[in-house]
C-alpha cells in the first residue's frame, strides 16, 4: 500500500519571484536517491501528468512533530505558510510550481538570503519496492499517488533528498541512533533500509504498518501498528551479502524507556543522540546547552502579549469580586445573627407596659446595633444592656408627655401624679393613635 514520506530540496526563488506580491517559484523535487528510496525522472514526470500537487496544495512552516502526526493531522492554521497557485510541471530537471505567500511570511520567505539557508520538503504517499538504480540497492519509488503538502523546513538535503518517513520515526535519527550503537556510518542508512524492508515483507500488511525504531549491529527494534493496536518488539537480525537483511528467531515485545539523569554526571559520551528503545539514554556532555528552548510565533506572541495586558484589570475584578463576596457573606452572618436574636429581644421588651408599635421600633432598633465579632460571635451582653436602656428611656419619656396632659396615675410609667384632670390611660392611647398592652 502507498507509504507516507517527504522528500526535500533547497528553495529556489527564481526571476518569476515577485517579493511585492508574495509569489515564488517552488522547485519541488529532482530525480536521485534519498533516504528513503529512488525517483527516476519518469515517475516525477507521470507525477506532474497525474497532478498529484494540484493549485491549492497547503504549504506549512516545517513538517509536524511526531506527537501532531497523531493529536492533529490536519496541522495548525498558525503554521499555514503559503499555498500551490498552479499544478506541480515536469521541466525535465524538477518538478516545480508557483506559490502564493501569505502576508505574515510575505517578507521571510521572499529573502533570497533567507530562501537560501531554508529547503522545500513534499510529504506525499508513494509506492515502492526493493531494487537496483545507480548501482545502488534499495527502495525504488515507482509511483507518487497522493500529495499532502509541501513545507518549508529548516535543513533540505541534495535535490530530492529525502527528509523523513512520516509514517514511522526518522530515518535520519535512526541513522544517528545506530551510529553511537557502533554500526558503521557508510553503512547505516543502507542498513536501515534493508531492515525496512525485511519488516515490512514480514509482517506489514493492509492497514498494517511497520517502520524501524533503533538498530545495532545484531538487533532491530520495531513497532507494528493496526487500526486498532500498536506495539514495539525486538529482533534479532543478520545482513546477507547481497545487502539484504535476514530476521533471525522470534520477536520478542518490549516497552520503550525514557531515563533522566543529572546533568553533572554527563562528564562524556556521544552528543545529541537519542537512546535506544529499552535503554537508558546516554548522558550529554556538560559544556552542551541544558536549558529547554521555547520558540514562540508571531500569532502566539500576540496572544500572551494581550494576556499579559488583562492581568491588571483581571487582578482589579477579582479583588472587586473578592471584596463583594466578603461583604455579602457578612451581611448573610448578621442576617442571620440578627434573627437568631429577635426572639429574645422581643420578648425582653415585651415585659414592659410600652406600646405595641413602640415596641416593635425599640425591638428593631436593639436589632440593628448587634455586632458580630472576627470569631462571628455575637454582642449579646451588649443587647442585653441596650434593650434595658431603650425599655426606661421610652418609658421615662412617655411618662413624662403623660404628665404634662395632666394624666393622673399612669401605672407603670415611672413616677405617681396625685392630681388628674380626667383623662385615662385609653384617653392618652387614643390620642397618640396607638395600642396598649398594659396590664388591668
């Protein structure tokens, strides 16, 4: 089944480029070896007859990392680069095309300084099988069916050199990672294509895929993936004379392992390359970079920027926010406090012979003085004081109106008047419009 793979090549900005309008003239892909096989002229001929890179096809700042493959195929808006503005054509030499720029990226990618230390990378699914070309075996790609992008990308081999497998890790680290193993440079890459292809004839499949991990001189390391499951194994393996790779036993399932040791004891060993699946990674030299890098885009620059302009007035609304909680949690504890007191105010003031209505005004004004303190505890000691005083000064200023009318003997009310010029307790209440609750 077709292979998922990129293939890459140093930009070419041609005397078609318009900076103004963004435009560049793409060189996609020229016929040779890379890494992951062979293209001869007539496949990337057949490859602009089929339009396999149609006008539209999205071109990206450089291609996903391992974990987007999977949590976001479709790539990020924010990464969207440029885009196809004809259908790929064969020159003879390459294939190539017309871009668009989009206007964020209209003045770095239209340096012709720039353009010169960056490459064009496809990522496109390819059919293929094992063979000779130039004198050299390996993987022949015999039809390129189906575009997924072009990206811009940092480091581009020779014309046609390919970049990465998108279905499986790296080539290029594999590589690397057999290398500190001891497996000979000149010999690697052929190696791992060997191994490729004696996994796949062993156990890949339709909507199964396999693709090499890690490798020594005697040991594969691989995943095997399904719709439905993914494991890792090891195998061990012998190279023939014809270069192609014998699988030797059974495989036997593993667990990949990532180990973190302290920077001071990485005092030597190989720099910049990844451990082996199932072994500890080999510790970097101190004198080497052991702060993390964190690159920002433009877009996303801006959004922290106008985040970090809001925490003040965030900082501002969660205190308001805070301070109303506080207070309406108070004003719910007096409330409450409040209430839980009316019973015994009440009936305090309704031991005197005051009226009903003057009762009910001392009653909520005893009320509104409670106080809670930093425990919440109320001032009742307090109250019981404050209701006695507002009891006397009410019946003491009663009293004294009673005896200015000239009421003889109002009972319960402070002091005796000897003399009364007729007028009774009921005559005083029906006066001030209100009524008693005397005893008698």
């Amino acid at each position: 089944m077709p292979k998922r793979i990129s293939e890459s090549r140093p930009v070419a900005v041609t005397e078609a480029t318009s900076a103004k309008a963004g435009r560049l003239k793409i060189g996609l892909i020229t016929p040779g070896w890379g890494s992951s096989g062979y293209y001869s002229d007539k496949v990337l001929e057949n490859a602009a007859t089929a339009k396999v890179f149609p006008a539209g096809t999205q071109m990206f700042l450089d291609h996903p990392g391992e974990n987007e493959k999977y949590d976001r195929p479709e790539r990020s808006v924010r990464d969207l680069a440029a885009v196809l503005t004809e259908d790929a054509t064969w020159d003879g030499t390459s294939l190539s095309a017309e871009a668009q720029v989009f206007g964020p990226f209209v003045d770095m990618l239209t340096d012709e300084d720039f353009a010169k230390t960056i490459g064009v990378s496809i990522a496109a699914y390819a059919e293929g099988t094992i063979g000779e070309a130039e004198g050299k075996k390996g993987r022949i790609i015999t039809e390129l069916t189906e575009a997924v992008s072009v990206d811009f990308v940092t480091k581009a081999g020779r014309g046609g050199s390919i970049l990465a497998v998108l279905e499986s890790s790296r080539p290029e680290v594999v590589v690397e990672r057999a290398i500190a193993h001891g497996v000979t440079e000149a010999t690697a890459n052929d190696t791992r294509a060997a191994l490729q292809a004696a996994l796949v004839s062993e156990y890949g499949g339709e909507k199964t895929w396999v693709w090499v991990r890690d490798f020594d001189d005697t040991t594969v390391w691989f995943t095997v993936e399904t719709p439905d499951e993914s494991g890792t194994w090891a195998q061990t393996y012998e190279l023939n004379d014809d270069g192609t790779a014998l699988l030797d036993g059974d495989a036997t399932e593993v667990r990949a392992r990532t180990e973190y040791v302290p920077v001071k004891a990485a005092e030597s060993g190989p720099r910049n390359v990844p451990a082996p699946a199932g072994q500890p990674n080999t510790p970097n030299s101190p004198e080497e970079d052991t702060m993390g890098h964190i690159q920002v885009d433009e877009a996303e620059h801006g959004r922290l920027t106008e985040a970090a302009g809001r925490v003040p007035t965030l900082e501002s609304e969660r205190d308001t926010a805070v301070t109303e909680r506080d207070s309406a949690r108070q004003e719910l504890a007096l409330y409450k406090a409040r209430e839980a007191a009316r019973p015994a105010v009440s009936k305090k003031v309704g031991e005197s012979a005051l009226p009903a209505t003057r009762k009910a005004r001392i009653v909520e004004s005893v009320l509104r003085q409670l106080r809670l303190d930093e425990a919440g505890k109320a001032n009742a000691d307090e109250l019981v004081s404050i209701t006695e005083r507002e009891v006397k000064d009410a019946e003491t200023e009663i009293a004294e109106i009673a005896e200015s009318l000239g009421v003889g003997r109002v009972r319960g009310f402070g002091q005796t008047v000897t003399e009364s010029t007729g007028a009774t307790v009921d005559d005083f209440d029906a006066a001030f419009g209100v009524q008693s609750s005397r005893e008698g």
